[in-house]
C-alpha cells in the first residue's frame, strides 16, 4: 500500500507495490518513457532528438534512514518525502531515484518536443504543471536541475512558438509560390504549347509535385488547384480538337489517295510514255499534297500507287530499251549508207550527183530516227553532201539566168535608142542635145556590158 505523499507500507506477509518497485529477486531497470508524437507542420526542420531514459545517482540527493523514512535535499535543506517499508534503505532509495528518473524523462520529453518545434503552447502548459508538482514530488534526486530545465521550457515556449509561426508562414509562402508557378505553367502550357506529348507529360508532372506540396492555406490553395484543373481541361480540349481536326484531315487524304489510286492503276497500261509520266507526275506532286492517312492505311495506299506506277514505268523502260537498240541500229545502217554514197561528186557530172542523192535522202528516212546524241553528227555529214549539190545546181542556174540575159538585151536596145537620138538631134544641128544622148548611151552600155558579164561568169 502508498499513502498520498507515496510512502510504501508493508501490509501483513506482503511485498508492497508502489509505484516503480521493483519485483522480489528482479533487478532494477530504468523506466521506460511513453512516445510523445510532435505535432506535424512546416516548422519541423530537425530530426527530433532521440529521448535517453535517465539514470541518476540518488544518494547524491538524498537518503533513506533504517527506519524507512525517506529524504530529499533541497535549496532550503533536507525535506521529508516518505516512508519506505518494502524492503532495506538501499532498495528504497533506488525506488525514489526511478521515480525521479521518471520526471527527467518527462522533462527531457518536453525538451525533445520543443526543440522539434511542436505545439509550444502545450508543451508550455505541461512544463508549468511539472513545475508545480515539484516541491511536493516524493522523488530523490537535482529536484533544483529539474526547476531549472522546466523554467527554461516554459521561457523559451513563446519565442519556440514565433519560431515555429515563422517558419510555418515561410513555408506556406514558398509552397505558395511554388504553387503559383507551377498553376502559371500549366496555363502557358494549356494556351500555347503543341508539343501534345511533351506538354501532356509535363501537366501530369505538375499534377505529382502538387500533391506534394502541402501547408497551403485551404482557400488559397483551392483557387490555385481551380487555375491548374482549368489549364488542364482547356490543354485536354485544344489536344482534343487537334486530334479531332487531324483525323479528319486524315481521313480526308486517304480518300483523296484512293482516287490517286484509281488513276494511277488506269493509266498503269498505257503506252503514251512521254504523256503518261507527265501525268504521273502530276499525281506524285498531289499526292505529297493530300497529306497523311492513317498510317497503315497510308502506307497501303502508298504500296497500291507506288505498284501501279512501277508496272507503266517498267514497260517504258523495257520499251524504251527496244526503241535504243533499234535507234543504234538505224545508226549504223546511216553510217554504212553515207559511206556507200561517199562518192557523189557534182563537179564530175552534175545530174549523176543528183540522181545519187534523191537515192540517198529516200533510203535516209526510211531508216528512222536513231539516238539523239549521234543525230547532230550524221545529219552534219548527210548535210555536207546535200551542199556540194546545191551549190553546184545554184551555180549552173546562175549561168543559164534567162532574167539577166532579158535584162541585159533591154540595156542594148537602150543604148541603140540613145545613139539613133544623137544622130537625129547631130543631122538637126543641135550638138547639145545630141552630146547629152551619147553620155547616155554611154550609161547604159556600161549597164549592158556588166549584165552580160554577171551572166558569162557564172
């Protein structure tokens, strides 16, 4: 049994249980303190301190007399806290050193609180109260040191609580800010951006770090969330409506490449080569132009166009392979048949040079065309030959001209009508006008002699 000022009495063939004693034939351990959790919040910027039982040395504080009555040294001297019947002295000054070491674990808990920034007003209010149990506390030990620590508590509570205010009011303001920041992000984002998968990506980024972020005052924080939730639902519109617009445009194409299709495959068996691959073309430049089907839609159609148009340009090619061969082969037969007519000389025998030829332009065309980089070289040897003819047809014509031969016997006839007025105006005797008919006559011979001589020199 305890009484109230917790003296241990021994009742009849009992071991006393107060408080803290320890079992018969058990060693004495150290008291184990509760948990005490710190109130959440901002301000906790430290790990809290790790609380160590205490484990003092009662007789320093204090005694137990043989008769069981226990003491307590004090600023004021020794003061009485108990009886202790349980057991020896030694074993009731153990008891009443734990029960001291209780309140320092208490104490130091409240220490541990404080220095971690919990809820200063409380951990004030408990300190006051210890304080106050003191000066009756049936304990042994620096009841004083334990004042001291108490008081401590209790005067740095107030500015503990401004420091953990501040620092909770600077948290909020940086959460704030940050929060801010990442609502503003998430508007430029939703207003401009159109790198969808990026930009989607980056908002769901936002979205986690601002479900980390706490400490923000509740109407603060909900008209920010309503900034951020309103930037994401008009991204979410603008990315849908793009990919709306975008599967319309597609599908838009891959009817227009269908068409193409249809063209292309049309036009696939045509022979028409320099007509239809003019076309073809045409059709390549609208398809880039059409724009992206679905992709494997798009490339299906590709494969279908790309087909159709493989199957006119291989038979154009094989074709215009034939039509080469045969243009080399026209070629060698021109240049067997220019050396065949090497001979055609018109200064020998100009009708012969003729006659050969009319032979030799006749058989030229029937040959055909042969290949364009050999044609200005065999034309110029068919026109060489071409020219040695005319100029010596051009030449004969010249000499036999029944034109300037009129032209010339006209001159004469003038002149004999100038010399017959000279002799008239001379019988008349009148020397001046028959002076001026011979000047004339003169001209005119001058002109006659050169017509016919034009004609005798070519």
């Amino acid at each position: 049994m305890t009484d109230s000022n917790g003296t241990a009495k021994a009742g009849p063939g009992k071991m006393p249980r107060s408080s803290g004693a320890p079992k018969p034939g058990r060693s004495i351990q150290p008291p184990k303190p509760h948990a005490v959790k710190p109130a959440p919040g901002p301000a906790q910027q430290h790990p809290h301190p790790v609380v160590v039982p205490t484990v003092s040395d009662p007789s320093r504080w204090g005694r137990v007399d043989e008769d069981g009555t226990a003491w307590v040294k004090t600023a004021e001297g020794e003061r009485q806290i108990g009886s202790w019947q349980a057991g020896d002295a030694a074993e009731g000054l153990a008891h009443f050193g734990r029960r001291f070491d209780d309140l320092a674990t208490e104490v130091a808990l409240l220490e541990a609180r404080l220095a971690a920034g919990a809820d200063a007003r409380k951990t004030k209010a408990a300190a006051v109260t210890l304080a106050e149990s003191l000066p009756t506390a049936a304990v042994i030990g620096d009841i004083e040191g334990l004042a001291r620590r108490l008081q401590a508590i209790a005067e740095h509570s107030e500015e503990a609580a401004a420091h953990a205010k501040e620092e909770k009011e600077r948290a909020r303001h940086e959460h704030t800010e940050r929060k801010e920041a990442l609502a503003a992000e998430a508007e430029k984002i939703a207003a401009e951006s159109t790198q969808w998968k990026a930009a989607g990506d980056r908002l769901r980024e936002i979205l986690d770090e601002w479900k980390s972020i706490r400490g923000v005052d509740r109407k603060v924080d909900d008209a920010l969330w309503k900034r951020y939730s309103k930037a994401r639902e008009a991204f979410n519109r603008r990315r849908g409506a793009h990919f709306a617009e975008l599967d319309r445009e597609r599908a838009a194409a891959k009817a227009r490449k269908e068409e193409l299709c249809v063209q292309a495959e049309e036009l696939s068996g045509s022979t028409e080569w320099v007509a239809t691959a003019g076309i073809f073309r045409d059709l390549l430049t609208e398809w880039k132009a059409a724009g992206r089907a679905p992709r494997e839609a798009d490339e299906a159609l590709w494969r279908r166009f790309k087909s159709a148009q493989d199957v006119f340009f291989a038979a154009r090619n094989a074709a215009v392979s034939e039509r080469d061969a045969e243009f080399e082969h026209n070629a060698a037969a021109k240049e067997e048949l220019l050396n065949h007519y090497a001979y055609i000389d018109p200064s020998a025998d100009l009708e012969a040079a003729r006659g050969a030829l009319r032979e030799l332009q006749d058989k030229w065309d029937a040959i055909g065309k042969v290949p364009r980089e050999r044609m200005q070289e065999l034309e110029g040897k068919l026109r060489a030959i071409e020219k040695r003819v005319r100029d010596a047809v051009d030449a004969q014509w010249r000499r036999t001209d029944p034109e300037a031969m009129a032209r010339a016997a006209q001159f004469r006839e003038r002149v004999a009508q100038f010399e017959e007025q000279a002799a008239k105006a001379q019988a008349a005797g009148k020397a001046r006008d028959a002076e001026k008919a011979l000047e004339q006559a003169k001209q005119w011979r001058e002109w006659a002699e050169a017509a016919e001589g034009a004609v005798s020199n070519r």
